[in-house]
C-alpha cells in the first residue's frame, strides 16, 4: 500500500513540472507584455523594467531562473501589484481562500451524503422526489446567478445578512458564499450517493445481510455505505475544481480578498510571475486531491487495489 | 434497437416533470429563435428616455432596460442563442472525444492507462479558465474559438467516467468470453464496452450541455467569453450584479433565463436518463 502511495507521488512531481514548463512558454508566447499601457512607454524606461525583471535576458535562461528560486519557494515578483512578491499575495489571499473551500467542500460531503442515502432508502417516495428536486436545482444554477439571488433575498430585501462586506473569520459574512460555492458539489454528490446506494441495495450482499437480521442501520452503515461511495470519491478531484472555479466568482461578487481575483487579472495582465504562482498552487491542490482519491479509492474498493 | 428506443420514449412520456421541462424547453427555444421580430426593439439601440428603466408595456421593454437604455428583452435572447448553440457544439465534440479516450484508457489498463491519465492530470491541472485564457490571448476572442476550447476541454470529465465504468466491466465474465473467442482489441472496445456504457454516456452527455453553457456564461461572466456589444446570459448577468440594489431586473431577467433553461436541461436530461436506463425497468 505504501509503495502504491509512493509510485503516485512520484508520479505526481513529473506532471507538476510539466503544468509550470506549459504555462511557463505559453504565457511568453503570448503577444502584448506585463508593461503594456494605453500609452506605450517610452523605450529607454522599457528597457529599463525589463532589465530590472529579467525579461531582456533568454527565454531559456529566465525559465532556469524561475524554476532555481520556485525551489527556494520564491514564487518572484509581481509585475502589477509592485510592491507585493507573489508569495506575499499567495500568503496573503491563499488562507482566505483555502478556508472558504475547505467549509464548502466539507459542507457538500457532510450534507451530501446523508442525504443522497435518506434519498436512496424512500426511493420513490414524496421525499425521495423532494430531495432529488432540490438536487437538480443546486446542479442546474451556476453559482454566479445563486450568489446574487441568494444576497437580493437575504441581504437587499431581508437583511439578514450582509451582501457584500468581508470581515475575517466572520460566520454571517462566510454563510452566502459558503452556501453558493457548496451547493453544486453537494447537490451532485447527493444524486451519485443516491443513484450508486440504489444499485447496492440491490446487490446480493446486501439481501444476504439482511436476511441476517442484521438492522437497516448497520446494513447501511457497516455494508452498503463504503462500496456505494466509490463514485463520490472519484468525484471528488471534479468538486475541488469546480469549488476552485466558483471561487473565482464568489470572490469577487462578495468581495473576499482571496487568491481568486489574481487569477484572471494576472492573465489579463500578463502578470507572468503571478499566474505561474496560481498555476502551482491550484495544480498542487487538484493533484495531491486526486493523490487522495487514488488512496481512497484503494480502500474503498478491494478490487482496485495493484496484485500483489 | 427500435424497441428499446419506443421504450425509452413510453418511459419519458411517463414522467411528468421530463415532460414539463421539454414544453418549457422548448418555448423558450422558439422565443428566443422568433421572439426578437414581435419587439420593437433591437437591443443595440440606446433609449435615453428610459436608461435602466422597469420592465413595462410602454416601449415594450417588456423585462426593462440596461443603464445604457438597450432593451433587455432582446438582449436576454440573443444571449440565450449564443449559449444554446455552444451548448450544444461544444458537447458533441466533447462526447465522442471523452468516451473513445476513456474506453481505450480503461480496457488496456497498465502503462498505456497509467500514461493517458497523466495526460488528463495534466490537463485539468491547468484550470479550465486558463486554457481558454491562452487561447483567447493567443488568437483574440472569437466565438468560434470559444466553441472549440470548450468542447475541447469539456471531454475531460467524460473520460475519466467512461475510464472507470470500463474497468469493472472489463473485469466481467462477458468480455472475458470475447477475448477467448479470439475477439480483436478494437472490436472488444467498440462492440463490447462501448455499448455498454451507453447508459452512464447518455446520463452524462445530458449534463453535459447544460454544463458547458454554464461554463460558457461563467466565461463571459468574467469578461473572457463573448464581448461587448454582443450579448451573452454570462456578460448581462455581471452587467446585473453591479447594479443589483438599483436595478434588481437587470440581474433577474437574464439570471432567470438562464437559471430555467439550465433547470429545464438538466431535469429534460434526468429524465432521458432514467428513460434509457434499462436496470431500472
């Protein structure tokens, strides 16, 4: 088991440094620059910004620098935000963002769940079609268009909470965002758990333990529960990147001050260093989340497990 | 083949809300294919009698004006058009992609699996956002462009779930038969996992359209996709949030669009599912 984890993670290194190559060459090849204004500078201050930021110097050479000090964990400067380096911005917007995720994610897989198997054992029933109704709604909406009804309702309208202010570490502030970026992944992972418990309980083993004796709640919880979560699991890599992707929305609709906002201005801008350091640290996520998922996956399923 | 076809149509009819979503579907295709000719208005026309004015009959800004005056009505349909045909482009490519690459990927197994999947790693570390920013920089915006980067990174999911359902079936008595009656690799793909994972495809490839528009209007949302003057539910929406207190139906109009078309789809493709799900007969 151990060697299978340690086989992945070196494959894992590898991808990384292929994700950072691509991105790397593809965001120079790309016309217009990070010093590009409505007015074009005049050339000797050209000059001078891109001998101070390294760019005069070969392409090949600046990729070997980069690569040197990303070793060092220095993500280098940023071209716009002058006065940050980009591992201040990470360290600065990452926690808030990483913290809105986590809650989202472990709101989806804890609300989830349970409900995609309450769905599951009334199959059929009133509150079967309910909880699938609710489903298909949380999937269908983007985030963008939930956020802003949610906050017209609840903030412009009821004013229960606030619509656009961000405080650290407040829980009324965190509720709409946190809601509007957890919905699709709950909702999708409520209808997998469903359609996969359904099939399950339909499986001999399951006739078998009940035929047991054995009460609905162990059966569930002891026997149907695990082999039933495999296709959670496997989309689970899927969740981490569509929170990932509605945060960038979220954030900016609520105005949090979290990674997300650099992402699209840092490709607007051309901002190099800044969208390099974005690139790693979303890649890093999905694939140690997909890491997890391969160790999951094992645990859940005997029979995907490498022959011994 | 055909049985199984009345079947499934037999099994839709039956489901009220499939039913329900496909009328409404459809209503709002034909709205937003013939809708423009009953208004007046032509939705690139500023009106500055009436700059972010009330849905009303008079001037037949029938769902108001935008703070420029541009008439909401035919703007939320035009949006909806360029959503519908994306949609619907880009999942087709996205389809036959995703389910070749994942069968193959999951029947072979091993090295060959190992490599395709790093592959998919690969690309799905760079955020999809990303690979539609390159290539919107690189070649400038285009609608055309935008169609084939999303197809082209929609087929991702869909190969990862076809990969998954190809290894159990692989690992089933059937196909093990195949192999010992000389069958060729190929042909056990194509003739004996394929179709068996029409039932998945199908659930998938359903979603997938409403998906994809999602993504699309997320794009122009953030001001990657489709550009101003032109018209997207994504763009008029953002155009909506910034004036929300104000002007709430600036937001509600195209937001509710797009909000019941997507809804329509994805209850229309629920329903197909289990009408195509044999099982659960």
């Amino acid at each position: 088991m151990m060697r299978y984890f340690f086989t992945r993670l070196a494959g894992a290194i590898p991808t990384l440094f292929i994700i950072v190559t691509l991105t790397f060459f593809l965001m120079r090849a790309a016309p217009g620059g990070p010093f590009d204004e409505e007015q074009a500078l005049p050339p000797e201050i050209m000059a001078n910004l891109q001998n101070a930021y390294g760019l005069d110097q070969p392409m090949w050479t600046q990729y070997e620098r980069y690569l040197k000090s990303l070793l060092h964990g220095d993500f280098g400067p940023s071209f716009k935000y002058k006065d940050f380096t980009v591992t201040e911005l990470i360290r600065l917007g990452f926690p808030v963002t990483l913290e809105l995720g986590a809650i989202a994610l472990a709101l989806a897989l804890f609300a989830g769940i349970p409900l995609g198997v309450f769905a599951a054992l009334h199959h059929n029933s009133a509150a079967d079609t309910a909880t699938m109704s609710v489903a298909v709604v949380g999937i269908a909406i983007p985030t963008f268009v939930v956020l802003p009804f949610l906050g017209l309702l609840f903030g412009v309208y009821l004013h229960w909470l606030p619509v656009a202010d961000w405080e650290p570490g407040s829980i009324r502030h965190l509720a709409l965002p946190v809601i509007a970026l957890a919905l699709p992944p709950l909702a999708y992972i409520a209808r997998l758990t469903r359609g996969s418990m359904l099939e399950i309980l339909r499986s001999h083993f399951i006739r078998t333990a009940f035929a047991k004796g054995l009460p609905l709640r162990t059966v569930i919880l002891r026997h149907a529960l695990r082999p039933a979560l495999t296709p959670v699991a496997s989309y689970l890599v899927p969740a981490v990147a569509s929170i990932m992707t509605g945060s960038l929305v979220v954030e900016s609709i609520a105005g949090i001050p979290g990674i997300g906002r650099y992402l699209v201005q840092g490709a607007i801008n051309r901002d190099y260093t800044l969208v390099l350091g974005m690139v790693i640290i979303y890649s890093t996520l999905l694939i140690g989340m997909g890491l997890a998922v391969d160790l999951l996956y094992a645990w859940l399923d005997p029979r995907v497990r490498p022959a011994k | 083949m055909s049985r199984l076809a009345d079947d499934a149509v037999r099994r839709l009819r039956a489901n009220p809300a499939a039913v329900l979503a496909l009328f409404v579907m459809t209503g709002i295709i034909v709205v937003t294919v013939f809708g423009a000719w009953l208004n007046p208005n032509n939705g690139q026309a500023l009106d500055w009698l009436h700059l972010a004015a009330r849905p009303s009959l008079a001037k037949a800004h029938w769902f108001g004006t935008d703070r420029l005056g541009r008439d909401l009505f035919v703007r939320t349909l035009a949006g909806t058009r360029v959503s519908i045909a994306i949609g619907l482009v880009a999942s087709a490519i996205s389809l036959i992609v995703g389910v070749g690459y994942g069968a193959v990927a999951g029947y072979l197994g091993g090295r060959t699996d190992h490599l395709m999947m790093r592959i998919i790693e690969i690309l799905s570390g760079l955020p999809l956002i990303f690979f539609v920013i390159f290539l919107t920089v690189i070649f400038g915006r285009s609608e055309t462009l935008l169609f084939i980067s999303i197809g082209a990174v929609g087929w991702l999911t869909m190969a990862r779930i076809v990969r998954g359902q190809t290894m159990s079936i692989r690992q089933q008595e059937f196909i093990a038969a195949a192999i010992a009656s000389g069958a060729s690799t190929g042909r056990i793909i194509f003739r004996h996992v394929i179709p068996n994972l029409i039932g998945p495809v199908v659930v998938y490839a359903t979603l997938t359209v409403p998906q994809i528009i999602l993504f699309e209007s997320f794009l122009s949302f953030l001001g990657l996709g489709i550009q101003e003057p032109g018209a997207s539910l994504g763009t008029l929406i953002a155009e909506g949030v910034g004036e929300m207190e104000a002007a709430p139906w600036i937001l509600l109009m195209p937001g509710g669009f797009l909000a019941v078309l997507l809804l329509c789809l994805n209850i229309f493709g629920d329903g197909l599912r289990d009408a195509l799900d044999v099982k659960e007969a």
